[in-house]
C-alpha cells in the first residue's frame, strides 16, 4: 500500500521545522480544523508527511482520500493513522486518569475487524460525553443548549475537549486548560472514568491492521522499564519521544530510551487547535529527519510505502 498523495520530499530549509508530523487531530474527534483544513495549514507550514490521528476513528482520511475528493495540496503524503486511548486497567493507579494512549500509523483503513473495533470505543465514548452533560447540569454548569448547537454527528469520537469548549461558550471556564483543572480532569466534579481496549488490546488490534503501535505523549516511559517490555511482548512498536509538548533534556532521554528498547522513534504536534493556528504549534515541533526516515522504514516494514 502507498500513502496517499505521496511525492518527492522537499524538505524545508528553514531551521526549527519539522518535515514530518505524526500526530494531529481534526474535527473528526476532537481537533477544531475539518480535515482538508489541516491538511493545507499543515503543507503550508511545511510539513511533507502527515499523519491524522484522530481519537477511534480514522474519518479524515476517509474524508480526504475519497473516490471525487479534492487532491491533497502538492508534496503532501498522508499516512492512515489513529489514537486510541486504552483503559489501563490494573495499571491506572500508576498512570495519569489512568490511562495510555496507542497511536497506530499505518493501519488498514478497510480492515473490518479494526473497524469494529473503533465503533465500539467511539460508541463508549459517546456514552461517556452525555453521562458528563449529566452531571454537569447537576452541578449547576449546565452545557445543554451549547451541546445541543453543536453538530455532534460530525464529530466520530466525542471528547472532553470539546465539552471544555462547550463550558467555555457557557461562560463556565475561561479556557480549555481551566475547563479541566478544575470540572473535567481526572478527580474533578464531573469527571466519569472511560471505558474500553485495555493496552494491549489496542496494541494487538493495530498491529492486527497492520499499523505500527507506539506509546503517545508518555514522558514517563523511562522510568517504567517493566511496563514497556510488558507492552512490547504484546507487539508495541515505537514510542513517542518527539511530542511537540517535551522540552530538548525529555526528548533526549526519551531517544535514548526508545533506542535503548529498539523501539521506533515517532514524533508529532499532537494539533487540536485551542490555541491558534497549526502554523503556531507547528513552530514549537522537533521531529528529526532521521526520525522520519526511521518512521518510514518501519511502516514499509508494514506494508505502507511512502514514495520519497
């Protein structure tokens, strides 16, 4: 299988960009960009090879390499991908709200037991969203008449954020990061834990579709030796040590964890949008060129060829 789009690399000269994003997310689950909307901000800042890792679905890619789309903007390869955020089970005590999140790049986008995999983690998702529009109302931040304004149906994995945004229009929260701090993360009034793939089903379902596994976001994964080895005798492949939120000392001790491992290095802006254009998020993103070469040989290793 080839990425869609795929065209020569023309790899910006300019210092501090990164060629590559691995991890970035659109309206399809929680991001605020349509699709086709991240895809021309993302080429435009640069970036050559994209992956749209929405949470439990794989939508945008869908939407942008349908039969009549529109072609991606020229010099953009776009890699099937998705996040799905494992219920840690007897591990949540030692993980942040207790859960691990798996990015799958490369996955079958017609695998049908993949699938239906996902429709079961967004179908628990959605039962999550309105359980907290349930509890929220019985907190006196009733979120109802922003909820009902919004287009639920197109968004395929309902999520917190976009209950952030919904306390913020209510005049509830003055942002997302408040949102959470204080209603919505783990340990807060209208917190309601989340339900579905443990880790090393999300593993093993990806790797089942043919995607690479890699640890997203998880800066801790140094000190937690044990868990990584338990996870990668279940198939996981890579890690994230290139996420746009770590510092240069957690991306170095992250690389020389992941080779360390011999794991994949894998790197992205983790995009959503709250604040600001992809342009602006884009510039605080290091992903090496190495990194992406490394990225491609493991997902032609796969099945998945980008053609350079």
């Amino acid at each position: 299988m080839v990425a869609r789009h795929a065209r020569p690399d023309e790899r910006p000269t300019t210092p501090g960009t990164a060629a590559a994003d691995f991890h970035a997310h659109t309206t399809r689950s929680d991001g605020v960009l349509e699709p086709e909307d991240l895809a021309r901000q993302a080429r435009d800042a640069g970036v050559r090879l994209l992956a749209i890792a929405d949470h439990d679905n794989l939508a945008a890619y869908r939407d942008l390499t349908a039969s009549g789309a529109p072609p991606l903007p020229d010099g953009l390869a776009l890699i099937p991908a998705v996040e799905i955020n494992s219920v840690a089970g007897r591990l949540a005590a030692e993980l942040p709200e207790g859960e691990l999140h798996i990015l799958g790049l490369g996955v079958d986008p017609g695998d049908a037991a993949f699938e239906a995999a996902l429709a079961a983690q967004r179908d628990a998702r959605r039962i999550r969203f309105y359980a907290m529009v349930d509890r929220l109302r019985d907190l006196d931040l009733a979120i109802d008449e922003q909820v009902a304004s919004l287009d639920v149906t197109a968004d395929d994995a309902l999520g917190r954020p976009t209950i952030a945004r919904a306390l913020i229009a209510a005049g509830h929260a003055v942002d997302v990061q408040d949102a959470f701090t204080r209603v919505i993360g783990a340990g807060c009034p209208a917190y309601v834990p989340r339900r579905g793939l443990d880790p090393v089903s999300a593993i093993r379902a990806i790797r089942a579709a043919g995607g690479l596994a890699s640890i997203a976001h998880f800066a801790d994964a140094p000190s937690r030796e044990p868990l990584v080895r338990e996870l990668m005798a279940a198939g996981l492949d890579g890690l994230e040590t290139h996420h746009r939120s770590f510092p240069s000392d957690a991306r170095e001790a992250m690389s020389a964890f992941a080779r360390s491992m011999g794991l994949v290095e894998t790197g992205g802006s983790d995009y959503h949008g709250d604040h600001g254009p992809y342009a602006e998020t884009h510039a605080e993103l290091v992903v090496p060129d190495s990194l992406a070469d490394g990225v491609v040989a493991a997902l032609a290793a796969h099945g998945w060829r980008v053609e350079h």
